[in-house]
C-alpha cells in the first residue's frame, strides 16, 4: 500500500483492496448528485419493497404498506433533522438558515426512526388497524433500509471509529474527511511521510449487524407468539449493535452538557425495554393456559379463545 493517497481513494490494506479516485457524486444535466443520496433513496425503496412482501405473506393489503411509507419518508426525514440540530445545537445557533440546508448532511438515524415508529402510531390509530401487526410487517424493511443506507456514509468518508490495526481496517487521506472527526487518538496514529488515518469502519460493522438483525427476523417470523415481538427483536437486537458500535465511533452527538453519546443512551434504553416488554409478554402467555384450567367448559372456550386473540391481533 502506498504511502501518499490521492484525496479520493479508499484503502482496506490488510485485505488488500485500495480503491482510486471513488467519486462522492456525479453530475447530471447540470445538477449534482451525491450518491448519499441515491443510496439512501435505494435503501428506502428496498425497505419498502421488504415490508410489502412481509406484508402480503402476512395476509395484509401491500398498498397499505405504499400508503404509510409516504408519510413515513417525510416525517421520519424531519425527524432525523431534528434530532442532529438538537445536539449540535452550538453549530447552528448562530446561523439558523443552515438548519434548512441537508446538502451538508447533518440527518441522525434514530431521528428518523422515532419518527417513523410515531407517524406509525398515528397511521394506525387513524386507520384503525393495529399498530402492534403493522409495525412487525415494517420493521424488517426498515432495518434493511438502515443496512444499505450506512454504505452512503462509506460515500461520504464518514461515520468511521478510532484508530484500529485490526483485518477491515480503513484508511481515508486526512483532507478527505472532517477535521472535527480525526480525534487525538487517530491523529496520535498518523505515520511521519503518510497522509492518511486508519480507523474502524463502523459504517460496515453496523451494516453487517443489520443484515444479521434481518435474518434473525425472516427466520423467527413464522414462529412470533405474540403481535409486536418483531419489533422488540428490532429494538432489542440494533440497540445492542448500536450500542457498542456507538462506543468507538468518532462523530458521536451528546447530551447537553455532559460527554455522553446520546445515541448510546437511546441504544441501551431501547434494548432494555425490549427485554423487559418481551418478558413480561412471555409471561402473560405462560400464565393464560393456566387461568384457563381454573374455568369451566364455556369459559375454557373463551379464553382459549383470547388466548389465542393474543397471539394473533
């Protein structure tokens, strides 16, 4: 591997990939486009696609899934936007027309979830269907949207970790990336003669998480208990991912007024509250079969019956 990189080059040194000259966009009839944005756009589109065949081997209407993922792509972008302003506040403060401007990035995924599990909630209300059923159709369409989109950050020489010398390590030329992402411990890293920085490609780690989260998904789907538990295998499974990946990542936002990562905290969050919801489901169904001993013929009939309502709505 050479030591002087050409500002558009991409190296795995150990595994013996360098890529030239990899464009961040292209230009067409005038207007420049970023490939953040077409992979982002596919990665929506393939998650759409995901859901509404979920959908239609679950029974349900696709074009419902078409319907909501409307709604779902706007407000889920406005959300994203938010929840970056809100922690980087201190970058926008002085000039609030920037929080306008997405050229310049600046969208943080568990804004654009939140919201999306939000304009679910209300689609559902309003549709009078069940938010529980509809959001286990979703989820494995979103986390394979997330998968894809995380390739746009390897576009977009970002979202990388500290200094790592382990077999997928990356290398990106110092002008390539922000400065504000290059901490003291990767700067500390830099070879004398070389103008490049070595970090964790967590772009890759938390797609390949993503991928393992959607299989798991595919797998276990025939065999839920209960309406929402692919949901919480969602929170659950990318809460801990992102949790540790979070950890080392360099371009990290944080609570107001402390170091803490504020993605790290609504990882954990997630994660515990899918255990604890998952538990206290598989109780409430360990114990139904139970109550139903203590009954009657007419009454073992019923609550079999909602037993099974339980397992199914």
């Amino acid at each position: 591997m050479q030591d002087i990189m050409d500002v558009a080059d991409i190296a795995f040194p150990h595994l013996g990939i360098y890529l030239s000259d990899v464009p961040r966009g292209f230009s067409l009839f005038g207007f420049w486009i970023a490939f953040y944005g077409v992979i982002i756009g596919f990665g929506v589109l393939c998650g759409v696609l995901t859901a509404s065949h979920v959908a239609k081997k679950e029974g349900m209407d696709p074009d419902t899934v078409w319907d909501f993922a409307i709604y779902a792509i706007i407000f889920s972008i406005l959300g994203a936007r938010i929840y970056y302003v809100v922690f980087e506040w201190d970058m926008y403060k002085d000039n609030l027309l920037q929080v306008f401007n997405l050229r310049n990035g600046g969208l943080a995924i568990y804004g654009g979830v939140i919201a999306a599990f939000l304009t679910l909630y209300v689609y559902t209300r309003i549709k009078k269907q069940s938010f529980l059923k509809m959001v286990d159709v979703c989820v494995p369409g979103l986390i394979l949207g997330q998968a894809i989109g995380r390739w746009g950050n390897f576009m977009n020489r970002e979202v990388f970790g500290g200094y790592t010398d382990n077999l997928v390590a990356m290398r990106l030329p110092i002008d390539a990336v922000r400065s504000r992402d290059i901490t003291e411990g990767v700067a500390a890293h830099i070879l004398e003669g070389t103008n490049y920085i070595q970090v964790h490609p967590t772009f890759l780690y938390e797609s390949l998480w993503n991928l393992l989260i959607l299989l798991l998904m595919l797998l276990y789907r025939r065999h839920k208990r209960f309406d929402g538990e692919i949901w919480l295998l969602y929170l659950g499974g990318y809460g801990i991912g992102r949790f540790w990946i979070e950890a080392i990542r360099t371009d990290q936002l944080y609570l107001m007024g402390t170091s803490i990562p504020v993605s790290q905290v609504v990882a954990a969050a997630c994660a515990a509250a899918a255990v604890i919801a998952d538990a206290a489901a598989r109780m409430h169904l360990h114990k139904a079969p139970a109550a139903e001993k203590t009954t009657g013929t007419d009454g073992l009939s019923e609550s079999t019956n909602n037993a099974d309502e339980d397992r199914v709505k």
